[in-house]
C-alpha cells in the first residue's frame, strides 16, 4: 500500500491476507479494519507505533493478536471508534485514550 493514498481500508475477516502494518505507515488513513473473529484471527503483524501521526478517526483490530505495541500511540489521534478486542500482545494504560473524542471503545 505504500505510495497509495488510501484514506479507507475494510480488510474485515480477510483470513488468507497475511503481512506486516509496516506497509500501512505512508497512507493517510482515517478508517481503518483489518479485524479478525474467534475462528480466524487477522494473520497481520507489527506495531501499532506505524499508526502514530496518522489521523485515524475508525480504528477496528478486533482479534489482531499478532500485533504487538503501546495503545499510547493513539492518545493525539481524533479516532471516534476504536476496538481493541482479543489484541493479547498490546501493552498500555488505558487513561492514555482520555483526550481522544471516543464514541465507542
């Protein structure tokens, strides 16, 4: 995706999708899903850290369990709707998400 300026991305329960988010780090994203479900968790990798600067306002890692980072990332974001759901290997203090304009985490 490198290059693209992709503003949306839905890769909702794409099981056979695999890959790093590293790829993701030059879009300028505001709606992001790249969510999995119990049967098939997402096989997508990396660091949530890619996502900082970006202004994602949607955020669904919903059964990301390969992804690894600090939910810190998204403190100075706009992001509206976040789920973080089944995402074993992130790390952080959910206070950090106070500033943000949630509507449903």
């Amino acid at each position: 995706f490198k290059g693209m300026e992709l503003t949306s991305l839905n890769l909702n329960y794409c099981k056979m999708l695999t890959g790093d988010i590293e790829s993701l780090k030059d879009c300028p994203l505001q709606v992001l899903n790249i969510a999995g479900n119990a049967f098939e968790p997402s096989m997508f990798t990396g660091n949530i850290e890619v996502f900082e600067g970006m202004q994602l306002k949607e955020l669904n890692l919903k059964y990301c369990e390969n992804l690894e980072g600090n939910i810190e990332v998204f403190k100075d974001m706009p992001i509206e709707k976040l789920n973080l759901k089944i995402c074993k290997m992130l790390t952080g203090d959910i206070g950090s998400l106070k500033d943000c304009p949630l509507q449903v985490l």
